[in-house]
C-alpha cells in the first residue's frame, strides 16, 4: 500500500515539467509548468519603477496631523524618560566605584 502512494506523485525534476498522478487509474491528472525565465527589463520598464513608487505610495495609508503629533509627542517623552533613568544608573555606579575602588573622594 505505501508503494502505490509513494508512486502517486511524482518528484518534481529541475526544468521540467511536475505531473501529479490520479491514485486510481494512474493517470496524469494535471500538469503544470515551471515559469521561464524573464527577459531582461527593456529601458522604458527601467524607468516605469518610479512611477509604481508613486502609485504604491498613493495607497498608503497615512496617519493625521493629530496622530502624528501623539505619537512624536510620547516618543519625547519615552526618550527623556530613558535618559533621566539611564543617567541615574549611571551617577549611581560611578559613585559606587569611587566609593568602593578608589578609597572615596
């Protein structure tokens, strides 16, 4: 029984066609070919790029005026956050090494 569903379908071979067999009759049921290789882009497609940047950024969703504002306004302000935390950690580790290493100031 494993044989005939191991011999069911076949493996697909480099460059060549992949057929998928019918588990009954064993029969080609479909065959579907592997795409061909493009043709190097022509001077006009070349240039056709940036207008499909254009079009693709006329599908952007953008976000309003308020949005932005929010969001650059709680990126401040998780910016200074870390900076007061990351200073203290700082101010307290040099303390403790001139404290502990280099005999107090």
């Amino acid at each position: 029984m494993a044989n005939k569903e191991q011999a069911s379908v076949l493996p697909p071979k480099k460059n060549e066609e992949k057929a998928v067999l019918d588990k009954k009759s064993q029969t080609v049921a479909a065959k579907v070919k592997k795409p061909q290789a493009s043709v190097a882009p022509s001077k006009k497609r070349r240039f056709t790029f940036f207008a499909d940047i254009v079009g693709e950024l006329k599908k952007v969703v953008w976000p309003t005026r308020q949005e932005t504002t929010r969001l650059t306004l709680i990126v401040i302000g998780l910016c200074l956050l870390m900076g007061v935390i990351l200073g203290a950690v700082d101010y307290g580790f040099s303390e403790l090494v001139a404290k502990v290493f280099l005999g107090g100031k």
